[in-house]
C-alpha cells in the first residue's frame, strides 16, 4: 500500500516485522503477554502491536547483560575488534536507511526525506565516528612526587541502561549506545513508547554483530 507521507513524498508501507521485546540476542514475548498499542500520528491508527516490558522483563535483561558483561567477550575484546565490529554495524544501517527512515516516519510522524538525509545517516556517522574512538580509550602515566608508579587505567563500568526520546528515535538511539559500546559496556535500551518500531528494526540488525537487550516499557521512567 502507497502512503502519502508528510513531506509531499509517498512510499510504501514498510512491513513491521519486530514487534517483540529483544532480550539476549532473541525476540521474545513479555513474562505477561501484554502488549500496547503504537499508533501513527497523523491518523491515530494502530500500526502494530508491540511487547509490554515490566519488572519482570527488565530483571531479566538487566540479568543478561550482566551475565553478557561479567563473562562474555565484549568488555574483554580489544577496542581494535570492538571498533571493526560498530563499523561493521554502521554499515548494516546505512544500508537499511531508507527502511529505518520508513519506521520513524511511520511511528513518529517524522518527515521521510529528512530521515533519509539527516537523521538515519547522522546516527551512521554517531556509530562510526565511535568505532573510531573505540581503540584509543588510553589511560595515563602520572608523574608522582616520590618513588612511586602511578597510572590510571580506563575500563568499562558495566550494563549501561539507556531511556530514548520520541523525537529522534533513531539518532539518539545510537546518540547514547555508540560511546557504551565503544567502552566495552553491555546495555539494556528502552525507547519511547510512541516510537518503538525503529528501535527493534535496529535490535534486529544488532543481532548480526552484537546482542543488546531492547525493552519496551509504556509509560516507565528510571
């Protein structure tokens, strides 16, 4: 189906094809099976169902990316392998901009052509420029005044939890996961509630290189 789209242009309806909370590299259904509704703007249509995260989904993201972060290889990889494997996620995404610009036209009533030109490959830039930074992540040598070594050493913190805004979905999605990620952190993300449709496109992508966690959780606040 043809929708006319704010903006003058039109484009077909991009299939919504993740829907389910992404917890641990999977898609999977909430503890309860709830789920909520994500509506289009400019007509209040439903477009999709979505997953309803709640406590109990978030423990058990939080508990695999603790788990992902205590014994798994991203916070041990070098920021080389790191930053190879963002670089290889950026461009998986730029070559899904015109789906990605899609779903936040679609769910956020966002103008499609600024996505295409501005929001979606400025979230390319946001990746790459920190799969650039991911490998010069350097401590110091300090000069002391007395016999003494001293130096600092610079490590990831641990599962990082990220809130995203409705107006920018997809930029400030990789705003605040790129430099955690550089870092060598895991992550529990939770975008909007109006605009979630991106977010999981984006989980899906993930997938390939890297596992996060995506929670959808109405009306939820840290």
């Amino acid at each position: 189906m043809a929708v006319h789209c704010n903006g003058g242009e039109n484009f077909k309806m991009p299939d919504i094809k993740f829907t389910k909370l992404f917890i641990n590299g999977q898609f999977i259904d909430s503890v309860s099976g709830k789920t909520f509704e994500t509506r289009d703007p400019r007509t209040g249509d439903v477009i999709a169902n979505i997953a309803e995260g709640d406590k109990e989904d978030i423990d058990i993201a939080v508990k695999a990316a603790r788990e992902a972060f205590d014994h798994g290889k991203w916070p041990r990889m070098s920021g080389y392998e790191r930053g190879r494997i963002m670089m290889k996620f950026a461009d998986l995404l730029e070559q899904n901009i015109e789906e990605v610009a899609k779903l936040d036209s679609l769910d956020g009533g966002k103008l499609l052509a600024a996505g295409k030109a501005m929001d979606i490959p400025s979230a390319v830039g946001t990746l790459r420029y920190y799969a650039g930074a991911a490998d010069k992540i350097h401590g110091e040598t300090l000069k002391m005044s007395r016999e003494y070594q001293g130096y600092t050493l610079k490590e990831p913190i641990g599962v990082v939890g990220h809130i995203i805004p409705w107006n920018f979905p997809t930029g400030l999605l990789f705003f605040k996961a790129s430099p955690a990620l550089a870092a060598g952190c895991t992550m529990v993300v939770k975008p909007a509630e109006q605009t979630p449709l991106s977010a999981l496109f984006c989980a899906q992508l993930a997938k390939k290189v890297i596992v996060v966690s995506i929670v959808c959780y109405p009306n939820f606040w840290y």
